[in-house]
C-alpha cells in the first residue's frame, strides 16, 4: 500500500497517511461538546436525547466495507469510530489519549510496554480482554493482507508479545520506540473479537466491536445504520440512531443539507462555506490546520541537490497568496515545518517571508540564474493546480522558470515518489513522529523529498531512545531546525477541513483536525 494516496486528499474523501502510515496547539477535551466553539457548534444547554442524525460522506462505492482495518476513506473510518474502539487516539494537538487502554508503562529501555485495558464490553456483551488485542494486532500484521494499520505495528514483536492477564499486555518491541503510544493510536488499530472476520462477510452481515453504537444494517456505497450502545464503555451516545449516507458530489452533500434529507455533510469546499457561513440556514464549522500544503523538492538531483537552491525557493514563496489564492482563504500560512500546532512543533522559528532579492542573490551562487524546472501537479487534490499557477507567477519574479506538468489523477502519489524533481504534495494529521519516521528517514518508504541523511536518522533513533519527554523534545526540535533550514519540503499552508450541520445539530468538535480522536465523534452529538 503507498502512503501517499492516502494523505493526498483523494477525490473522494482524504485520509493521512497512516497505514503505509494525522493539528491546532489545543488541549484534547475528552467530551466532545465541551471543547467545541460554542458558536461554531450552536451548542446550547443540556443535551438532549433521542432522534437519528443523517451524515452524508463521500464513499467508496459498492466495494465498501465495514472492516475497520481496511478503513481508508474518511466515510470508513467514520463508521470504523462508530463501531469500534482503538486502544489510544489522537487529541487535538496529534499527542496520543488513552482510549480502551487506561495506562501504558515502558521498561526502561523503552522496548517492553505493559499496557492495561479498562472495563468494556463487545456489543455481544463479552467483555474486551488482552487475547482480543493481540488477535487484532496480528490479524493487522498478516503479512498476506493490505491491512491499513500494518505499518505502524511494525515496531512490535507480535510473536513475542502476550497477555500478561485478561486485561493487561506486555508488548515486546524490536527496538525503543518512546513514543509507542503513537502505535496504539494508529489510523486503522481498531480492537475486533478474537474471533472476527474468521467467515466471509462477518464484519458486513453482523460487525461486533466495542464502540459507542451497535450495527443495524448497511448497504455498500449507500448507507449504513446503527443504534445507541447503551453499555459504551464512556457513557451512551445521546443519539438514538446514526445513519451514513453516501453522496459522492460536494454539491449533492451541500444540496441534501440545505433541502433537510441531512443534518451533517463531511468536506465542503471553501467558496460553499463562504456562500452559507453567517447566512442562519446552516452551520459552518472549520477544523483548523487538518492538512499541510506544499511543494516537494527532490533533494538527491539537480537542482535541488544544492542547498542554496532549496533557501532560494523557500524566499520564492509568498505564502499568503498561496493560501489566498489555492485554499481561498480557508488557511493558515505554513513555515516549512510540517505539524503547525502539534505536539513537538517548532513554533519558535521565525516566520519565513518572501524575499525576492536574497533568492536571486542565491540562486547566482549556485550558477543557476536561468533556471528552468517542471513542476508537477494534478487535480488529485483540491488547490493542486492553482498552488502550481501561482507559485509560477511567483518563481517569475526571481528570474525562475516553472514548466507546470499535470499528471494524472489516478497514478499521481505514485508517480511523483520517485520521479520529477519538484511536485505539489498534501498530507492529513498525523504526529510529527510519524511524519518523521514515514518521510524522512533513509529507509523511509514513502521519501519523497529523498531526503537522506544518516545523522538525522541517527537523531531520530536518540528521539526514540529518550525516556525523558522535554530531552525528547529537544531532539526533534534539532530536527526541525535542519529541515527548516535546508529540508526538501517547502511547506506554504495548512488546510481547514469544512463541514456543515443543520441548525438543530449540537455537540460538534470544532478544535479536532480531520483524522483525529474528536472529529466525527457521533456519540458526543445531539438534536436540538
């Protein structure tokens, strides 16, 4: 599976890179109503229970699915949440939250972790124990399957892990990895009973999981329904029922809103937001920083094999045209560090502003004054072609010419991995860790900036190795300062992801980036 297919925003729905593989610097609430912008979300009162919420998705057609591990859209990974549990997810600021595992403790070496499961009980009443995690886990892992989570369980010894009692697991690692609850809280880690998925067609005749509403019935790339789970772990949804429709065109999710077939439409463009934001017939809520925007330099050949080349291009962007102009506004400008707001981001860097002059200055030093380069992009991802355009217009400027390339929906994450030497990139949420560890590190199979270099894989390794969280920090912040400085990523923006909701819709997370713990949390919801 290739990563990059999945944090490109897809036509159809975006996801981050996780399994091949997830954004505001805000506390995680663990109620979802009580961190949410109360306007933003209309909340008012006490919830109220009762009542089905529609929630209209882009979908993957008749091939969908309700295994949680094969979750790739965002419509699976919605109905995933609804229906299972992970053992952490991520909060608001991508840092990993205890879900159905209420501890975890690593020896010192910080390849052993024991971790201890709460109270919960599976839909069929049977309660969740240590042999239902490690049947998942290996069940991700088989190494005959494409399962989303795959990777990120890679750092675990799946032979040598065991339950240590019915709810406590000792998991064996094949090396430090300080920050393994990051693996917990992997996008597609979801716990399942230790005898699920063993006939075809279990997870979409009659799925079991653990999550806060039970299965009712569903229709592939139609719709799906679920019922309150009176027993959920943290409490009963308020909703009696959830029901997914699939609408597949921005302007059918939008239309189905407005005319009332809905009360939740997932991922609005910028110019319908501004259309209906402030009109009182819907609601807009805008999940801060949920996707990086930026071009990718290969640094492994010309002409960005020369560092001078890389600072030059950094000084070519303006940085609020992009966001003006490829997001229409619906952004925040980015500083070449990807995570803005996450846990670990170096927020102390400087904010890097055009500068025309000093990028001519360089690019003179590196004997490429002329300089001609392709830039690749796509109509994959929403502000792809119009990021290209405009950084054109602005490379002009400095004496650049940018030959702007489309490339083809379908094969585009794949085709610029490895060749091209400059290319419109995206990613969802995820930890600064993983970007690291999935982009940037020598063996990294997703590497597309070719970024090689034994001593920070060397720093990434001391990052893993060091128990002490502010020490940790430090490390990356090391690592931060060289990609700033010299780093293929030219990061210009970070997207707000949008949705819409009816006025009677309460409850709504505004602070939680698509991907993580509190976005399209269901059970937090009600009707007014």
């Amino acid at each position: 599976m290739h990563d990059e297919r999945l944090p490109g925003l897809r036509r159809r729905g975006f996801l981050t890179a996780a399994g091949a593989a997830t954004l505001g610097a805000l506390a995680l609430t663990a109620c979802g109503a009580d961190g949410a912008d109360s306007e933003a979300s209309g909340d008012s009162g006490t919830p109220k229970r009762g009542g089905r919420l529609r929630a209209a998705f882009a979908g993957g057609g008749a091939s969908e699915t309700l295994d949680p591990h094969l979750a790739n859209l965002f419509a699976d990974v919605a109905r995933a949440k609804a229906l299972y549990d992970k053992l952490a997810d991520y909060g608001a600021d991508l840092s990993a939250q205890p879900r159905l595992a209420t501890k975890w403790e690593s020896n010192k070496t910080l390849d052993r972790w024991q971790v201890t499961l709460r109270e919960a009980t599976f839909h069929d009443g049977r309660p969740v124990t240590a042999e239902d995690v490690l049947y998942s886990y290996r069940r991700i892992a088989d190494p005959e399957k494409a399962f989303r989570a795959k990777a990120s369980l890679e750092p675990i010894d799946l032979d040598a892990s065991r339950a240590t009692g019915e709810r406590s697991v000792e998991f064996v690692l094949k090396r430090p990895t300080a920050e393994f609850p990051n693996v917990l809280a992997a996008f597609g880690a979801y716990i399942v009973p230790k005898d699920a998925g063993k006939n075809a067609g279990d997870f979409d005749k009659k799925p079991i999981g653990s999550g806060p509403f039970r299965f009712v019935s569903f229709s592939p790339g139609r719709t799906a329904v679920f019922r309150r789970f009176d027993a959920y772990w943290e409490g009963a949804p308020h909703l009696d029922e959830l029901e997914f429709v699939v609408a597949n065109e921005e302007s059918a999710r939008v239309n189905a809103l407005l005319g009332g077939q809905v009360e939740y439409a997932h991922e609005l463009n910028p110019t319908t937001a501004r259309a209906h934001e402030d009109q009182g017939q819907i609601q807009i809520v805008r999940l801060r920083g949920s996707a990086m925007q930026g071009f990718c330099m290969k640094t492994d050949r010309p002409p960005f094999d020369d560092k001078r080349v890389r600072e030059a291009f950094f000084l070519i962007a303006d940085r609020q045209e992009l966001v003006d102009g490829a997001l229409s506004g619906a952004g925040v400008v980015g500083n070449d560090l990807f995570g803005k707001g996450y846990e670990y981001y170096a927020a102390d860097l400087p904010q890097r502003e055009q500068d025309l002059d000093r990028a001519r200055a360089l690019l003179k030093q590196a004997g490429a004054e002329k300089l001609k380069v392709t830039l690749d992009t796509s109509a994959v991802a929403a502000g792809f072609t119009e990021a290209a355009s405009i950084f054109k217009d602005q490379a002009a400027k400095a004496g650049v010419t940018v030959d702007v390339r489309m490339g083809s929906k379908d094969s585009y994450w794949s085709d610029i991995l490895d060749s091209g030497t400059l290319a419109c990139y995206r990613s969802g949420a995820m930890p600064i860790e993983a970007h690291i560890s999935q982009r940037l590190l020598t063996d990294s199979t997703t590497n597309a900036t070719k970024w090689h270099h034994k001593d920070f894989d060397a720093l990434y390794q001391q990052a893993q190795s060091t128990r002490d969280k502010t020490q940790r920090a430090a490390v990356y912040e090391r690592m931060q300062r060289r990609l700033y400085t010299e780093g293929g990523f030219l990061i210009w923006g970070f997207a707000d992801w949008i949705l819409g909701t009816a006025k009677t819709v309460k409850g709504v997370e505004t602070k939680a980036p698509a991907n993580t713990l509190d976005w399209a949390r269901f059970d937090k919801v009600w009707l007014a």
